[in-house]
C-alpha cells in the first residue's frame, strides 16, 4: 500500500513535467503576440518591441523555459503579463468559486444519479428505467452552455426566481451563496446525472442477478436492505470510477459554465488568460488542473481497497 502510493505519487513529476513541455511549445508556437495584446491597437511598432524585451519573449525557446521551470522549482509560476500580478496568487484568489462550483455539482450528481440509477436496476424495464435511459441520452447530447443559458431564460428572466450572473462568496452568506451556485451547479451536472446513473443501473443490474442476492432475498432480508448492502455495495467500483472520471471532467465543464454565468473562478481565468496570450498564467493554471487530475485519480485507486478488500496493489 505505502509502496503504491510512493510510486503514483513519483508518476506525477514525469507527467507534469512532459505537460508543462508541450503547454509551454504550444503556447509559444501558435500565431498571436502577446505584447502586441497588451500593447493595445494604437501603440507602434517601437512600443511593442519594447513589451517584447521586457516579457523576455526575445530571448530564445530554450531560454525562456529554462527560466520559467527554474521558477517552478522553487514554488512560483511567474507574474502574469496581463494582470500584473503573481500567478500563485491569482489561482489562490480563483480557487474559491470554482471548488465551490465543482462541489456543489457533484454532490448534486451523485445525491441524485445514484438513487436513480439504484432504482432503474431495481424496476429494470419499466417506467423509471426507460425514463432514464431517455434522459441520459438527452443528458448527453445537450451542450452545458445550452442548458445554462435555457436555466437563465427560464429560472432568472421569467420567473425570477434566482440571480442572472455572479457569485457571491460563502463567507457572505449561505443564503446568498446557494442562490448564486445552484443555477450553474444545475446545468453543470445534468451531463453527469445522466453518466453516474446510467452506470449505476448497469452495475447493480448485474449485481441483482448474482446467486448471493437471490440468497438474500430468499432468506427474508427487506429489499431496501439486499439493494443498498448487497448490490450497490458490490457494484461500488465502477460507480466510483466514473463518478472520479466526471470529477476529472469537470475541468472543461467549469470553464464554459463560468464564462456563460460570470463566475469568477479558475475557468474564467483561463479564458481571458487565453484571450490576452498570458503565457505564465495559462501554464500555471493548466499545471494546476493536471495536478488536480492526477490527484483524483489516486484517490479513485485507493477508494478500491476500502470498496473492495480483495483488491491489493
């Protein structure tokens, strides 16, 4: 066990490094000038130049990288050239709204999707399953910035029941806070309901058929029992796996649901750093998302010795 961890955790530096290589290549070798960016559409030739050799984009590839990972050694991920600040703390400053989005959607995700998904198993062919087999097809195929602007329609502009856009920290307020989150926690984790439910089904179908479940039923246990202590225990893995796998995917998610509800967070920095061609903010945040992954990842592994003791590493 302790050996397992030591060796994922030492994967991690080969990973983030062979990914802070290809950001840092990509970045630089697409068209776009950054100070020019910055630089504005009346300076001249001479001012941009000028922002050039102050950024040290003239210096070649070689050498900026050397010193950008010679900063990364010792904990700093450079100054942004479009907010003027350090990027360590604009990540810190960020990180609140999206943690909290994230949180919000997947306990939203599995509180519902799992039940569903239990339930459909248990009525399997009838009208809860074909339900929800209808509704992850949809799941699936509706785009998350669609569905949030169809909430803000609906849920913000004709009702009124809940804020446009924003957020509001939660150190304001739970109240305030809850109606700023659950519109984009909604629309965030349609897609994942939809996952996590169609895997459950399927994982606990076929743990209903085994021969201990039908021992169970035949000595008497209440079915809420032999479902929840029998089948969704047994069928705990691939439920976890996937459950880590939309953790994963929320990174994407988060990005176009921040942008489409103004929420300040790490996905919104993301894309005005990308606007701006902001090179060291756009590495950090993308080194801490990979970081982020590879972490769930290692949780997901160990959660399988507590789901299934069989499992050994």
């Amino acid at each position: 066990m302790t050996g397992f961890l030591i060796k994922r955790i030492a994967a991690t530096i080969p990973v983030l490094l062979i990914v802070a290589v290809l950001v840092f290549l990509m970045l630089r070798l697409t068209p776009g000038d950054p100070a020019a960016i910055i630089a504005g559409d009346a300076a001249s030739a001479e001012n941009i130049q000028q922002i050039r050799e102050q950024l040290g984009l003239e210096k070649p590839l070689p050498v900026q990288f050397g010193i950008w990972f010679s900063q990364l050694l010792q904990g700093e991920l450079g100054e942004s050239y479009y907010f003027k600040m350090q990027v360590t703390e604009l990540i810190a400053q960020r990180l609140e709204p999206t943690f909290a989005l994230a949180f919000v959607t997947i306990v939203l995700a599995v509180g519902v999707s799992v039940p569903l998904g239990v339930l459909a198993a248990w009525r399997h062919g009838g009208w809860l399953d074909r339900a929800l087999m209808g509704f992850s097809v949809l799941g699936f195929s509706l785009p998350v910035f669609v569905l949030g602007y169809l909430l803000i329609w609906l849920v913000s502009i004709k009702l009124e029941w809940l804020p446009v856009q924003g957020y509001s920290r939660l150190a304001d307020g739970i109240v305030p806070f809850l109606r700023h989150i659950i519109l984009p926690a909604l629309a965030l984790a349609v897609i994942y309901i939809a996952l996590i439910a169609r895997v459950t089904r399927a994982a606990v179908a076929e743990v209903l058929t085994e021969d201990y479940v039908r021992t169970a039923r035949a000595k008497g246990l209440p079915e809420m029992r032999v479902l929840i202590r029998h089948a969704l225990a047994n069928a705990a893995v691939p439920i976890v796996t996937v459950i880590g796998i939309g953790i994963a995917l929320l990174i994407g998610g988060v990005v176009v649901t921040e942008s489409v509800f103004g929420i300040p967070g790490l996905g919104r920095l993301t894309v005005d750093a990308v606007l701006a061609r902001d090179f060291p903010t756009i590495q950090g945040v993308i080194l801490f998302f990979s970081f982020v992954y590879v972490l769930i990842n290692l949780l997901v592994d160990l959660s399988y010795l507590v789901f299934d003791p069989r499992i050994r590493y």
